[in-house]
C-alpha cells in the first residue's frame, strides 16, 4: 500500500517538474502569463490540468526560479569553498619559502591572502574616481549609503 502512495508521489512530482519547466520556457520566450496558461492549456499534455490558468502559470514559474536560485546559491557557496580550498593549498606550498625569508614567495603569499579576502568579501570597496575636462570629479554612487549622500559627495 505504501508502495503504491509512494510511486503515485513520484509520478505527480515528476509531472510538476515537467509543467514548471515547460512554463518557464515559454516564460523565456517572452510570453505573459496569461498567454503561457493559454499554451498550455492548448499543448495537450496531460500533466496540465483544464483549468490550467495565469495564476497557476505565475506560481509554476516562480517556484521553477526560486528553485534554480537555491540550486544556484547553494553551487556558487561550493564553488567558493573550493576556490577556498585551493587558495589554501597554494599557501602551504609557500610555507617553506616564506620561513626562508624568499621575496616573491613572500609575495605570492600576499596575494593568495588578497585572493582570500576578495573572494570572502572582506576588503572595503575601492573608491573609484572618474575626472572629467572642466575638473569635474565623478564618484562611484555604490559607495554610498544614501542617493543624498552620493549627491553630497558630488555636488549635485
């Protein structure tokens, strides 16, 4: 019995993962909402339902995005564990050459810890200038807290 439940569980998610991936390619292909239900109302697939309409369209494709953002999130969280890893591997390969006072080991050191501080998001942002003829100085705005302060800083 509890086989049974089981594998009509799995058929039914297989389907939902069918019609939210079929959604979101006609999402990317630009239709609206409304347009997607129509379509898929008009496909034939017995995975959408008749009443298949433009809110049931709007949630298979945003929990289709919030599941590829997670998938994403978590892929890029262990990219950056890797790269971690790696920097690391690269550091005790200079310990000998930083303990025997080596100039460019010593370098090299320095910039895996950059590398490691960049990639953590520990350095403060660059402030980044743009001059212009006349002397006008331009300011990155995304070093600001406020749109006002931005305004401050470049005497708009």
């Amino acid at each position: 019995m509890h086989k049974k439940i089981a594998n009509r569980n799995k058929l039914a998610e297989a389907r939902s993962i069918e019609r939210r991936g079929m959604a979101v390619a006609y999402r990317l292909k630009g239709l609206g909402y409304r347009q997607i239900a129509q379509a898929m109302r008009d496909s034939g697939k017995d995975f959408v339902p008749p009443k298949y309409d433009e809110a049931k369209a709007f949630r298979d494709v945003k929990q289709e995005l919030d599941r590829a953002i997670k998938e994403n999130a978590e892929s890029s969280e262990a990219l950056r564990l890797t790269e971690l890893m790696r920097l690391d591997r690269l550091l005790m390969a200079c310990e000998r050459g930083i303990a025997s006072g080596d100039a460019k080991t010593i370098n090299t050191a320095i910039r895996i810890g950059e590398s490691r501080r960049r990639l953590l998001g520990m350095d403060e942002p660059e402030r980044q200038e743009l001059e212009v003829k006349g002397g006008m100085t331009i300011v990155a705005p995304d070093q600001f807290e406020t749109a006002e302060e931005w305004q401050k800083q470049s005497g708009r």
